[in-house]
C-alpha cells in the first residue's frame, strides 16, 4: 500500500498563508485569529516525535506540545522542497522544487536544489511560484527573514524568500533578539526566524546525540525568552520543514553495480532516502518496464517502487504542472525501513558520513510541531 497523501490535515504549506490571512483579519485555514504581526519559526529538522521523547531538554516548547500540536510537513520531506512549500504555500508540483537534488530539463544536468544554483536556474523562474513573502509586501505589510548570513546571498534563498528583506545573525540567540527587535518596529509585519542548527547536528551526530539535545535546549531557551516578550497583537508559529531518522552505516544501500537495474538509468536525483531516477529518454515501454521490475524485485520489501506516474496519480508531489512533470524522476524509490540508498560507484562519497536523514515517509519524518505562542496560542 501506498503512504496517505493525508490532504485533509493542515500541512506546512498551510502556515504562511494562514499567517498573511490573519494579518488581514481573514479566515485561515489554521484557524489563526486577526494579528497586527505574526512571527514563523522554522526550526529545520525538528520532528515531532524527536521534541516528544527529548521533551525534558525543550520544556518549553514541549509543554506545547499537545495532539493537535502537530502537522504534516509534505513530501519530499528534504529541506530545499519543504521551504519552497512553506514560503509558497504551494506543493513541490507547482513550485517545481521536487528534491534535495534533482534534474534540469534542459541542461540535463543533476543539481543541488539548495548549493547548486547555476545560469540554468534563475531564481525566479525555476521557483515558479509566488511567495507569500511577495504577495505580503504588495499589501503594504513589512516582511523580513532572519537566518545565517551565509545564506544571505545565495540562488535558494533568491528563489524561496523573495519579497522579504534579509537580516542576517549569526547565532541562534541573535536571529531571536533581531526578531524582538522587527516586532518592536510595530505596523503590519511578518518575520521569518530559519534556524538550522538541529538538522545540522542530525546529520553530523543523529539526532539522538549529544550535540542535536544541546542545540535543542538552546532553541527552547530561546524561544521561551523571546515569546516571553510578545505583546498583545502579536502572534507566533514555531514549525519544522521535516523531522530526522538516524541511518547506521551498515543500513546503507549501496546500489550501481547490477546492469538489470542500472542499464538505461541516465542520472540519479533526489535523496538518499528517496532516489529519483531519469531513464535514457530513447528507451520503449518494454525496457523502462525491466528497470523497474529490476528495482521492485530487490526493493520492494523496504521500499515504495513506483513509477513518476503513479506517484503524480497517488499526489505525492501534490498538482503537478506539466512544466515540473520532467524534473520528477521517472522511477521512485523512496525508502519504507531505516535504511539510506548510496550510489556505490561514487568513491570519496562525503555524503555517507551522515547519521541523521530524511527524505521518505516515515512518520518521524513526516510529522513536525505546530506550536502556537503570543496571540496565537488563545
């Protein structure tokens, strides 16, 4: 069986909309009240299982943490997809981020959504889409995003924070006080605070170390001092793109040395928890056909094998413009057991010394907070 697309519940793609329609005194689809400013927290890979069973090292945010404290973040759940669908309020289909990498059409060529933006992705027609950042600012509202400077001037954060003014802080404490300081400039206004550090030490440590729990009490410190500071009229939502699964090493898969498989596979895209594969564009049905049995017949106990096709008829990349159709990968293996695909033939591979991943539909992946502070919370 195929994973629930589960459409009915709010997603991540739901947040900064809802945030624009309560600054508009309109109904939302969170159920936000009207605010004068509204803050988005995204705390990059912080599931919700992960704040439930660390919940003594984020007491603040855990004492939020009830049933409906939580959302679906979407599919991929890999931070460059789930950011644009955040920023968007649309799914990976439409905005045509479909992965951590993926295919360039015309250049045919595998890029880094989030590293390797090049000539042939101009910010503002790869992300096809909107941002409500954008649709913010043209109704006279103040928008800002504060995050790491290293970020501050790269293809990603062009294509995915358009229409907010970057402010940039270095430490975690810093991008919270930059916040405080937005708020304290009053009018209409939506801010952003990005914080990667969690997912950082996820995929460095796991995120049962040491390193991921003391990152996580400083973003609870933090947060708990900032929404401590909120007056009346101002509301927060703390969120996260994607949760993290610790992959052993002897849990990987390498794959590439069986022709049954790999025969007609021109590029490999995606995750290492979810492969995306583009075939030779000359192959029939008959050939295609052989590659995927090759798959279903080695994978198909730990993993979901599926064809671009049944993926886009199953809405897993939600509505698909037939613009992003072919950056989709033409097979789908999107990993259903603890376990991480590598592509063996690659030597020096720095990638396999991630322990934290995500990328599939493991509920510790799928399933991220939304917690409400200030105006919010009432």
């Amino acid at each position: 069986m195929l994973p629930a697309t589960r459409t009915s519940e709010p997603r991540l793609a739901d947040v900064l909309p809802s945030c624009l329609a309560a600054l508009n005194n309109e109904e939302n689809r969170l159920g936000l009240p009207p605010v004068q400013r509204a803050v988005v927290i995204l705390i990059d890979g912080l599931g919700a299982e992960a704040l439930r069973q660390r919940s003594g090292h984020g007491r603040f945010l855990a004492a939020s943490m009830t049933k409906k404290a939580r959302m679906v973040s979407g599919f991929p759940t890999t931070t460059a997809s789930a950011l644009t669908s955040l920023s968007t309020g649309t799914a990976p289909g439409e905005h045509g981020i479909v992965g951590y990498t993926a295919l360039i059409p015309d250049s045919d060529r595998v890029a880094n959504q989030l590293s390797g933006w090049a000539d042939d992705m101009t910010p503002e027609s790869w992300q096809r889409m909107p941002t409500v950042f954008e649709q913010a600012a043209e109704q006279g509202i103040a928008v800002s995003a504060i995050g790491s400077g290293r970020y501050r001037d790269s293809g990603f954060t062009d294509a995915v924070l358009r229409g907010a003014d970057y402010i940039p802080a270095a430490s975690i404490a810093d991008r919270f006080t930059a916040a405080t300081a937005e708020l304290a400039r009053g009018g209409r206004r939506l801010s952003y605070v990005y914080v990667p550090e969690l997912d950082m030490a996820a995929h460095a440590h796991g995120w049962q170390s040491d390193r991921w729990t003391k990152a996580l009490e400083d973003v609870d410190s933090a947060v708990a001092s900032f929404v401590a500071a909120l007056v009346p009229g101002e509301g927060a939502l703390l969120t996260a793109d994607h949760g993290v699964i610790d992959v052993p090493a002897f849990s990987h898969i390498l794959f590439g040395d069986d022709p049954a498989q790999m025969t007609g596979v021109r590029h490999v895209a995606g995750d290492p928890r979810c492969l995306q594969l583009h075939l030779e564009p000359g192959l029939d049905a008959n050939q295609r056909q052989t590659i995927l049995d090759a798959w279903r017949a080695t994978e198909g106990e730990r993993a979901w094998v599926l064809t671009r096709d049944e993926a886009v008829a199953a809405g897993w990349f939600g509505d698909v413009s037939e613009e992003v159709r072919p950056r989709i990968g033409d097979i789908i293996v999107a990993a259903a057991k603890n376990i991480a695909y590598y592509d063996g033939r690659k030597t020096n591979d720095a990638s396999r010394n991630m322990i934290g991943q995500h990328g599939s539909w493991n509920t510790d992946e799928l399933i991220v907070p939304l917690l409400r502070f200030g105006a919010f919370a009432r």
